[in-house]
C-alpha cells in the first residue's frame, strides 16, 4: 500500500478545495480532471520502506500507544 504523499504549493488547500467544489457545482469545470493541472505541486514524498517494515512500526507504536495510556495518572 505504498503510496506517495503529495503536497501542494497553496498551502490553504482546504479553502481551494472548497472553490473547486463550487465551481464544479456551478458547472465552471466540466470535471475534476480539468481543475487538477491548476494545482502546482510543491513536493511528493515517496514511501522508502516496504509495507512489511511498515507494519511492524505502526504494529510496535500502536503498542506503546496503549501502554501508555493512563501513564502518569494518580
């Protein structure tokens, strides 16, 4: 399940969003495809780590999530 994360160079991508759900709404684009070379790409982070190795991260912080909650309570 290795996918690349992508970041945009707008960095309000949530009020972006917003107007091009609008303006799809409104017919302004005919398609989502039509809007997507409008947004600049200002970095994509590529997985370098197998989904094996992955795993067993999330699997051992998951772990330490658990164990450490209610840690310090009286």
């Amino acid at each position: 399940m290795n996918a690349d994360i992508i970041r945009k160079e707008e960095k309000e991508i949530t009020g972006v969003g917003a107007a091009i759900a609008a303006g799809l709404q409104v017919k302004y684009w005919d398609s989502l495809k039509d809007v997507e070379s409008k947004i600049k790409v200002d970095r994509v982070f590529k997985p370098a780590i197998s989904d094996e190795v992955r795993k067993d991260r999330l699997s051992r912080w998951n772990q330490a999530v658990e164990r450490s909650i209610g840690f310090g309570r009286n």
